[in-house]
DNA sequence: GTCTATACCGCGATAGAC
DNA sequence: GTCTATCGCGGTATAGAC
C-alpha cells in the first residue's frame, strides 16, 4: 500500500501545531520546550525539525494562522450597510469567534513580546486591520448620526477590549449561556456608542 | 562608620525588584534568568539569593506588593455615596494608577499562569476583592435607578478590561493627553451603563 | 554582603544510523 | 520518517572564600 508512505507525515504536522498550541498557551511559549511539545506529539525532539525550521518559526506560523482566519472570518460575514446592525453583527461575531478559539487568542495576545521584530510586524499589521474594520464602521455610525462618539479609534480599540475580555471570565456550563452574554454585551455596546 | 555597613543591603533589595519588574515586564517571566537580573542589578547571580528565596518567590512579591497597592489606593479615594460620581472617580482613577506602573500592570495580569497554586490564589483574592467593589458601586446605580445594566457582574467585569485596555495603545506625548483619554472613556463608560 | 566557582540539569538544535 | 546520541550553552541554586 504505497498510501501508507505518507499518511503518518500528513498526520505528525498538524500534530505538533495542535500541541505546540495547547502547551504555549498552558505555560507560555518561553516555558515550553520542544521535548514537551515532542513528547505529547508522541516523536523524538528531533523529530519536530522535520516539520518546522525552529521554536520561533512554529509560535509564529499559530499566531499568523489565528489572525489570518480572524480577518477571513470577518470577511466571510454577509455584508450589511446599516451601521446598527452591522455593529451587532460585529459584537456578536468578535465573542463566538474569540470564545471559539481561547488558546489561540491567548497566545495571540500573549506572546507577543516573544516575536522577533520582522514576525511582530506581520501580526501588528493583521491585527491592525482588524481594528481599522471596527474603527471606520463606527465612523459610519457617526456619519450617519446614529452613533455618539468623540473618538471613533479609541471607541473601537475600548470595544475590542471589552468584547475580547469575556474570554478570562467566561466557563462553559456557567451561570450565563454564551447567547445570554452576547445579549449583554451587546446592549451595553449599543449604549456606549451612543445609539 | 558602623551606619555604612548596612547601606548596600537596603539599597540592593530594592533595586532587585526594580530589575526583576522591568525585565520580566519586557520578555516576561520565564524568558528571563537570574543571572540576567543580577547584571541589571550589578551583582552576582548568588547575591540575589540573599534577598529572595527563589525567582518564584521574587515574581510572587512583585504581584502582591501591586495588588496591594491597588487596593490601598482605591480604599484611600474620598468616600462618594453617589453612585455617578462614585463610578467617574472610579473611571479616572483605574486609568491613572494602571496608567501609572505599567510594567507592574502588565506582570499582573500576564503572569498569573506563572504563579504556584497557592500564590495564585492569594492574588486572585485580591483581584476579586478590586472587581467586587466596582460590581457593588453598579448594583447600587441599579438601586436608585440611575443606572440601566442587565447584569452588574458582567458588566464590571466588561468596563475593567476596557479600561485596562488603555494601557495597551496609550504613548506619552501622542495625539492624546491622558486627561483627554479619561474624557473619552469617561463618556463610553457612562453611556454604557445607561446613566 | 558580595564574590568566585561549581554542581547539576535541561535547553535548542544537529548528525548520522536504521 | 523517526530514532539515538550528542554538542554547546545557559538555566537555578548552593558552597565556601574573603
């Protein structure tokens, strides 16, 4: 069966993201080391050279593939020109994609500092990107007078915060279902913009 | 001159913590060794030891001494019963003293999964006893009627990680002074609780 | 109180057998 | 494709001189 040549080599490298992920965002990135990651791959250390160029090179492909998704997502999201609705779809998209995705969005946040300079730029500018989405929606809320804001850019980097923030105290099986928090969240946005 | 006998050592303890804060602020815990701080510092990697127990022990003080401070600092504020301006000093004021100790900010809330179980807790503790007080300041708005918030605890759990989320963006000398950024955040923060 | 020296360990990464 | 073995380095922490 010549299939079975590559099957394991298919299999090891999404592996090793899959628990690189977990791990980095169980102890940080600085606080693992590749024979962790190895040994709940179930190969060698050596063996993780195989599939990335090095320690850094795996942090970095987790973030920019977290943050290209993001904006893939966003994009993928049905167009809406009113700038009510698109801000509700906005706020109830960032909660179900960020809760869906804990470790990854820790991680994104956390690790940060542990980027060398050309891979942090990169993520910066996707991320930017996310937030410049936000900032010129809200501007066509203001445009049109149905928002209420002195300043658009803050506005939309204070709303990312607040949204993004469900991820620390939110618990699966809580006092709150996940649609209850969107509603929530949602009203007390709706009132911060000022519609 | 007995009295310079003991100068170095009450000058050295400080100063450790001085390092230790800066450095683990900058590349975070566990990306820094011991022997990085005792060159910041000036000394030796074993001197180190004579005023710490361990690095743990050295992270462990750095959060706690914050907690405290934070705390201390929100018990000393003017006793304000009314629930609006009761929640603007506690708008400006969460933005000034983060805004102030950056690097300790930082630590706290990026280096919990650092901590021992047992020191974990001791400053979840504290972190629950700053929340809970603004929760409380909310549910009193309720009260009176003033304010218009489905869920308080949510609610105070969503304007800390806004407010917080200053420390993310904010440069001295940019496009806004503080006192600006308190005006803006002040108006969201309003808004946002329906008063 | 601070130094030098060092024990002991685990790190990232590579070489070469199979 | 994965293994074993290893290099060179740097980690935390301690011992003992001064």
């Amino acid at each position: 069966m010549a299939r079975k040549k590559h099957s394991s080599a298919e299999i090891t490298g999404p592996r090793i993201r899959d628990v690189a992920l977990e791990l980095f965002a169980r102890h940080g990135y600085a606080a693992v080391s590749m024979r962790q990651i190895a040994e709940g791959v179930g190969v060698q250390a050596g063996t993780l050279y195989l599939y990335t160029a090095d320690k850094q090179t795996l942090l970095f492909d987790l973030m920019h593939a977290h943050m290209q998704e993001l904006l893939d997502a966003l994009n993928a999201l049905p167009p809406c020109s009113e700038p009510l609705a698109a801000l509700e779809q906005f706020t109830r998209f960032h909660i179900r994609f960020h809760r869906a995705r804990e470790k990854a969005v820790f991680i994104a946040y956390m690790e940060l500092r542990n980027l060398e300079t050309a891979n942090f730029a990169r993520i910066e500018t996707l991320r930017r990107a996310y937030e410049t989405h936000l900032e010129q929606l809200l501007q066509r809320g203001v445009a049109t007078g149905q928002f209420s804001l002195p300043d658009p850019k803050l506005a939309a980097f204070a709303l990312i915060a607040m949204l993004t923030g469900v991820n620390t105290w939110y618990r699966e099986g809580g006092r709150l279902s996940l649609e209850r928090v969107e509603e929530i969240y949602w009203d007390m946005v709706r009132k911060a913009v000022g519609a």
